[in-house]
C-alpha cells in the first residue's frame, strides 16, 4: 500500500487559486484511472477533473464552495501500485480543513427515532430543542443536498450508512419516510415574522461579482440612449424567415445587429478593442468578436460568435445559437467563453425603457438592446404607430469619447433602420 497525493492542477488563464464546486467521490471511495471526481471553477468555465490513478481515496482538501491555490493536494489516495511521485513535487500548500466524523450507519428505526426527539423537543412549552443536534461534516452528493433543501431537512441529522458516514439517497429517503420531513433546521422560539437566510457567494457568481465590482471600480462609464425604429427591420426579418431553408436557423433581432456592429466598428476601431490599463495599450480588433450575454442558471456568462465578420446573416444566428446554447446546458468550453472584442446585452422581452449596462472588461464598449413595442411617432407631422427599441450603450470613456460614443450608435441606429444597408 502506497499513497498518492494529487495537486491542483494548472489549469491556465493565468490562475493561481481555483474553487471546487462539485465533489464526485467521498473519502474512502474506491476511484478508476480517469474517473471524473470533481469540477473547478476558472475564472471563464467549469473545469472537469480526472483521477490520475486508481485507488482509493483517503483525504479531500476541502469542501465544495471552498478555493485553494494551485499546485496544492487536492485529493489524497491510497494505491496498491508501489510508491508513485505526486503530479507536483512541491510541498503540499493546503491540508484538509474538516476531518469527517465516522458515523455508524443506523436503520430506519434509528431514524425515527431521531425525528421523535425532534417532535418531542417541538412540543415542549418553550418550543425549544432539548436533544442536541451535533454539528459534522455531510459528505452526501449534491442531489442528496438539493432533496434535503426541498424537504426542509438539516443533514446534520440525517445518519449516512454509507464511507465514513456519506449520506446517501436511501438513508434521505428512510429519514424521510421515517416523518423527518417535517425535521428541519434546529427548531428556536417563535419570534416575529422576521426570518434571514445567509447564501455564501460562490461558483459563478463569486466570479460575476468579482468582475462586476472591478469593472465598476476601474473602467468610467459613459451612457448614451438612443430610440431605433425598427418597422422595416422587422418586416425585412419577417420576410427572410418566411422564406428560409429547413436548414437555416430562424432568425432573430440579434443576427442583424451583430452584422450591423461589424459594419460600424470598422469605423469606430477603438469601439472593437481591449484596454490594458496597466501597459497603457489599446489593442484595436480587426475581426469582430461578439459576445452575447447569456443568462443561465448558474448566472450571466458571455459566449462569443467569433469571427462575424466572414459569416452571412445566417451563419451569424446558427453560431450565436450554437454557442448560447452549450452555455445554457454548460457545456461551453474556456474557448468559447472568452475572446469576445465587443459584447452586445438584452433582455429580451423584458427589456425595459432603458438600462445602463457594465462594460465586460477589457473591453471599450457594450451594446444594451432593450424591448422593442409598439409607439406612436410622428413622421412628417402625422402621428403613426411603428416598432420602436430603444439602445442602451456604455463606453469605456479613457477610450471612447462622448461624441464618438454618440456618432457610433447613431450610425447603428442608421443601419438597422434602413437595414438593407447592412448586406450592402
């Protein structure tokens, strides 16, 4: 018997510490060469992590939601193998921080039981719990978690028969079954109708607000707001998918903008580039990355159509459909997620009147599309009904002046209201 220690590994992008959002194995799981036992967070994706050998698994260094840096042990193995060299000859950075509690695995019994001196402590005058609930450890899957959440159920004091007290679905299920759905938390004395619940901030979000707070903090934003009539647009829109191929993906209002982003920014260079505030360089883009900001459940994340300026009308929509749809399901990779030069906003049909976007650094510009409704106008002294949006535009004003910023989106405005200019 030898043991392996697995680091961190590196996973690019310049990453010094990674958090681990999802655990795959428990300790004293036995693991495959390969097998997937968690997933790391890069500041762009959701990273897989495969074994690097088989054996069984002694210690992990965290629990999930927590960062370590990397180059640190990850996991701790024991193997049948002669002693292996760890992935990193460096001294180990981290150590586990919590040891799991043993927990003899208990019957249904056991679990009723439990929930009793739950119901009993509920019951008593004060409405305080007598029986102690102690504190550990939950090894469980995240399923496991999620049902627990549903149900209302503290798993602190659900026993787990499986390794090294590991919940799993079948002990949920008997504790369930037992009456513990209506366990819950600790129970306290009833107060006032004034409840709070802590959420710790990780995965994704944690790097969402990291960004968001660094954009704000570094970059000064300027906004402008322009009104766009899109009656034509719509009807030239309408008429393309009318008479689309089966193949061709149906088009949105988001294709003709992008290919009418193409066109401007040839004009506007400065308006297609990144800015290194540090190096004091404005890297000016001739080919035209459009990320799209995508709403999934995990967050707002931004995959990019690279390269719009080779595709046709089409090409555009079936590549913007492609990459938001992996980043729905997650399954974008870093590639996909990253690149992007200019970076266009909606939301959709709830849009709004206006919104004052945050630009995705290092970029100079970002385009807010807002909800597109019926207005009247008044067109050579004639009120008439038309189909207007408005455009909700942030520049990065180091880069972007207030005139250049305004002349852009006027000549978008021009483009998409005479959209025939745009394949011209």
């Amino acid at each position: 018997m030898s043991h392996y220690s697995f680091k961190l590994p590196d996973l690019g992008e310049g990453i010094v510490v990674s958090e681990i959002v999802e655990w795959h194995v428990a300790v004293g799981d036995q693991v495959d060469e390969d097998q997937h036992i968690c997933d790391v967070m890069t500041d762009k994706a959701v990273v897989e992590v495969t074994s690097p050998v088989s054996g069984t698994v002694e210690s992990l260094a965290c629990d999930a939601g927590i960062e370590i840096p990397v180059g640190s042990e990850l996991i701790l193995f024991a193997t049948a193998a002669p002693a292996i060299a760890a992935n990193d000859s460096s001294d180990t950075l981290a150590v586990v921080e919590q040891t799991p509690a043993i927990v003899k695995p208990t019957t249904v019994d056991n679990q009723a039981a439990g929930v009793a001196a739950i119901r009993t402590a509920s019951q008593s005058p004060d409405n305080v719990l007598t029986t102690p609930v102690q504190k550990r450890l939950v090894l469980t899957s995240p399923s496991v978690r999620k049902r627990a959440r549903t149900e209302n159920i503290d798993l602190c004091i659900v026993a787990g028969s499986g390794a090294s007290g590991r919940i799993n679905n079948s002990d949920l299920e008997a504790f369930i079954a037992a009456g513990g759905a209506q366990a819950s938390l600790p129970i306290t004395k009833l107060a006032a109708a004034n409840t709070t619940t802590e959420v710790k901030i990780s995965g994704l979000r944690r790097i969402i607000a990291q960004k968001m707070l660094q954009a704000t903090n570094n970059i000064p934003h300027y906004a402008y707001i322009e009104e766009v009539d899109l009656t034509a647009l719509e009807t030239l829109r309408k008429h393309l998918n009318d008479n689309r191929k089966p193949k061709q993906q149906k088009l949105t209002l988001l294709p003709f903008i992008m290919q009418a982003l193409v066109k401007v920014v040839a004009d506007f260079p400065h308006c297609n580039a990144h800015y290194n505030a540090e190096t004091e360089i404005l890297t000016q883009h001739s080919a035209v990355h459009v990320g799209i900001a995508t709403m999934t459940q995990q967050g707002l994340m931004v995959p990019v159509v690279k390269d719009t300026q080779a595709l046709d009308i089409w090409g555009t929509a079936a590549q913007m459909a492609q990459v938001t749809e992996l980043t729905r399901a997650g399954k974008a990779n870093s590639a996909q997620l990253s690149g992007s030069t200019i970076t266009i906003t909606s939301l959709g049909a709830i849009g709004g009147i206006a919104t004052t976007p945050i630009i995705n650094a290092p970029e100079t510009t970002i385009v807010g599309i807002n909800k597109m409704q019926q207005r009247p106008v008044v067109i050579d002294g004639q009120i008439v009904i038309r189909k207007m949006m408005n455009l909700s535009s942030s520049f990065d004003h180091r880069i972007v002046d207030g005139y250049d910023g305004a002349l852009m989106i006027q000549a978008l405005k021009s483009l998409l209201e005479n959209p025939g200019a745009i394949f011209v």
